[in-house]
C-alpha cells in the first residue's frame, strides 16, 4: 500500500496512533504507547508502533507521517491586553482557538506583581495586546517595556494597536518579537486569526524544539500544531464538509483528556430567542474552551467534586468508598486503562 498515512497524537498520557487508507479513506488501525516526553519522546512512539503492528500486522510504506501534540504542558501561553472584556479577552480567544492552554490573562498596565507572576509561570509564548488601531497607545507601550526589562524569555507575540507597534517592539528589543495584526482593531471587532496564525507558526518553528518533539523527526515529516487547534480543525471539517460531502452543520464536541476537558464548538452564536440583543464581543463562529482542572486521570478527582460523587455513583453504579479508592489510584497511575468492568463503568461515568 503506497498511500497511506500515520497520524500521531503526543498527549500528556498516551501517545496515540492512527494508520489511514487514503484511496479508500479507511482507518485501517490504532496503537498507543505512553508518553515519553520528559525522557525520549521516541521511546514512546515507537511502543506506540509496536502496538499499532501488534493489531494490523506489517506495517505499510506511510506515505505522510503526521502529528500534533499537547505533550509537556501543551503550549502555555499568557496574554495581556488593556481592557480585560475588550482586548484582553481578544487575545484569550486567539490563543485559545491556536490550540494553546492560557494560564494567565492580564489587563491594563502591568504591575510588579503581575511580572513576579509571568515570571513564575514561565510561559511559552506572551501575546501581548491592547488598543485599538489608533486608539490608546501609552498602556500597550508600558507594558512593552516592563517585559523588555524583565527576564522573560519567550517570544513575544505583539497583536495590538498597529500605531503603536514601532515604539512598542523598540522597548521589546532583545525579545524574540513576532508583530501580527490586532486582535480588535476596531471596538468590538474581532480579528484573531492572524494572530492564532502567528502562534502556531512560533510552535511549529520553536516550541516542537523547545518540548524535545524534535527528536521524533527522524519517524515524523512534521508536527503541524497543537492538538486542540487539530481537533477543533476537525470539527469545522465535520461541521462544513469536503467537495462532494455535506457537512454536519453547527455541532459541539467534547474532549475529555487525561489531564483537561476541551470544548469545541462551530456555530455562529446567534441568539436563538427572538428580540435577545448580544452585548460584549461577537462570537467566534470556531471556538474553543477548555477546563483546565478537569481530566480524565491527572484532575478525575475534580470531575468527582464537580459532578458530585452521588451522580458519579449512580452513573457508574459503584459504591461512593469504591470510587474514591479508584479515583486515587488514577492519580498514582496516570497511565491506567481500564481492565475490569467497574473501572470502565466509572471511565463512562467520569466522561459524561
């Protein structure tokens, strides 16, 4: 079979894996193997493999070999932005809807204390932005200039007022700076996309470095961005279709992981009751978000205080002392799969 191709998932769990049929647009089989990012990411790529052969027998020629990856913290960001319902939250949905995960979202000018705990976070990539086109200028500057004096040492990704981006980048000089279009360059106008372009490009070109996924390059032709921004790829695909394939139209998808929940959705947003006015930004038509303390293994003790252990119980129709003694064991063994009935019982529950 000479057109076929592998496509690999590095999560914080499980390295997963999918042989493809592309003549015949077939998944012709699926392997796993732990994630191995904090030794060789290899290591577990090819038990992955070894599992992916294990099930389908030979291997085929692959034609692509693909990935993306949420593996060693995914790609962590911070924003800044002047008003934190305006720009701020501009900036947020931009990383958001690039695949990253958004530890931090900071408004206005940034104090001492905000620096100590960008610092502290150590971020992959700042977005920085604020002010519309032409509009306030002396906070995105400040701030500039704050992190030009700091020790911050990731790129910074500058997405705000084009009027100010001359004097901003010159208090940024030293910094690795990335100059997009605004985010909002008008009130209440979106115009995230050049800069989730900008994101995934800094990913593609350094964070696959920076996470040790380049070790991988000798099996892979390309890691091609964060796995959120693949899954939420894949539903505008569902969402929209193909040529010859009509799509599903507006839908929701949910992602449970080991360590967090992703929410996607494609829809435009509208309000649904007649005469209901929206206030506050538009809504992206493609948007994600995500619960950063809700997954499947690292955080199953979360879903268990949000949902309520009752519900979990009478979902999984496992005592309440059973499920707290397997949810603890999940978080000693994050790599645990479900072997006996009671534990997948309480997987389905966990997920619903």
């Amino acid at each position: 079979m000479s057109n076929a191709a592998l496509l690999i998932d590095f999560g914080s769990t499980y390295t997963k894996l999918r042989a493809v049929d592309l003549d015949r647009c077939e998944v012709l089989g699926s392997g796993q193997g732990p994630s191995t990012v904090a030794t060789d990411i290899t290591a577990g790529l090819h038990a992955g493999l070894t599992d992916l052969e294990r099930r389908i027998g030979t291997l085929p020629r692959f034609k692509y070999r693909l990935a993306s990856s949420s593996a060693a913290g995914g790609l962590r960001m911070v924003t800044v932005g002047l008003v934190r319902e305006l720009t701020a939250e501009a900036a947020r949905r931009a990383a958001l809807g690039a695949g990253a995960r958004v530890v931090a979202t900071f408004a206005y000018r940034l104090t001492a204390g905000d620096m100590a705990r960008i610092l502290e976070l150590a971020p992959d990539i700042l977005l920085l932005a604020g002010g519309t086109d032409g509009g306030n200028s002396e906070v995105i500057v400040h701030n500039a200039g704050l992190l030009g004096g700091s020790t911050v040492a990731c790129p910074v990704i500058y997405a705000g007022n084009r009027s100010a981006a001359d004097e901003a980048c010159s208090q940024l000089r030293g910094k690795t700076v990335i100059v997009t279009e605004n985010v909002m360059p008008e009130f209440n106008v979106l115009g995230i996309e050049p800069a989730r372009a900008a994101i995934r490009k800094v990913f593609i070109d350094r964070i696959v470095h920076a996470k040790g996924m380049d070790r991988a390059q000798a099996d892979l032709d390309a890691v091609l961005m964060p796995t959120p921004a693949a899954v939420l790829e894949g539903a505008r695909l569902l969402a929209d279709g193909v040529p010859g394939h009509a799509g599903l139209g507006p839908l929701l998808v949910v992602d449970p992981g080991g360590a967090t929940t992703d929410v996607h959705s494609i829809a435009t947003g509208e309000p649904a009751t007649p005469g209901a006015i929206p206030q506050g930004l538009p809504e992206p038509r493609e948007k994600r978000t995500v619960e950063g303390d809700l997954g499947m293994r690292h955080n199953a003790s979360a879903i268990v205080e949000a949902a309520g252990i009752d519900a979990i119980a009478r979902d999984s129709g496992l005592r309440p002392e059973r499920i707290a003694s397997l949810v603890a064991r999940m978080a000693r063994e994050v790599g645990m799969l479900p072997e006996a009935p009671e534990e997948a019982a309480l997987d389905r529950a966990l997920a619903r």
